[in-house]
C-alpha cells in the first residue's frame, strides 16, 4: 500500500490497488471538493469499479451545493461499494441523509453496497467480504451483507 496521501483542500485520498478509494474528510466539504472526490473516483474506476472508504471522523459538514452534485454525477456504475467510518452522531446523520438524498437520485436498479461502521479495521473486513461475494475482475475476492443505495 502507497501511503502517500493526495490532499484536496484539507481532505486526504489515497489509492490501494486494486480497487480501493480512501478518504479521510477533514473539515466543511465543498461543491469543488466533492467534485474532486467524484474526479478520482472516476479516475480510480477506469480497470473497474472501486471501493470508496470514506472517514468521517474529522467532518464539519457538507455545503448544500456539494450536496447537489449529487442529482448531477452518477457514480454508481464506477463504484463496488462505499463505507463510511468514524464520526460523530450529527456527522453520521448528516452523511445519511446525504445517502438518502443519492437514493431519489439515482433511481434506477443499479444499487452499491453500503455500510456505515465503526473504524477503518470492520471497514476493511466489510470490503474482503464483499470482494468475495461479488468477485471482480481486477479485484480479489469478497462477501458482506450491507444496505444498498
């Protein structure tokens, strides 16, 4: 694993081949910000779709317009599936409902795997499980239960 962090603004991204995305949120994220994370996803995804493990442990908040982007970039079809981790109560009702708002609107029957757990070593365990459950070609193996979106 590279650990070599690529900041954007204040957050952090850092790929580990094959196929995962991890980010640790640091502060308010912004419509530019998200849309960097929606760019290296899209970069990431180009062998194939990739996990997205996102830290929420030091996030202050989504601006409502970041929130939007969400009705404008359709991401499902780049994303094996996505874990939240850390955070407060308020983080983790915050990126709920941010969850919510991606199921109105990305309607249709492509659904990504998703689990909101405690810290990035259950994270983990949740990708290899899914890994073997839904085996990918440049991915190794996985099984997991989760919601969907």
């Amino acid at each position: 694993m590279d650990d070599t962090w690529q900041h954007v603004g204040a957050h952090q991204n850092r790929f580990e081949p094959p196929d995962l995305l991890h980010t640790r949120a640091v502060g308010p994220i912004s419509r530019d910000e998200f849309a960097a994370a929606f760019d290296e996803i899209e970069l990431r995804a180009r062998e194939g779709p990739v996990f997205w493990l996102v830290d929420l442990t030091h996030l202050d908040g989504i601006a409502p317009e970041a929130r939007r982007l969400l009705s404008e970039r359709d991401a499902r079809a780049l994303l094996r599936g996505i874990v939240l981790i850390g955070g407060s109560f308020p983080q983790r009702v915050l990126a709920t409902l941010a969850l919510k708002a991606v199921r109105l609107f990305w309607r249709h029957e492509t659904h990504v795997p998703f689990a909101f757990l405690t810290d990035e070593r259950e994270a983990r365990a949740w990708i290899e499980a899914e890994r073997r459950a839904h085996p990918s070609p440049h991915a190794s193996a996985g099984a997991a239960a989760g919601k969907e979106l």
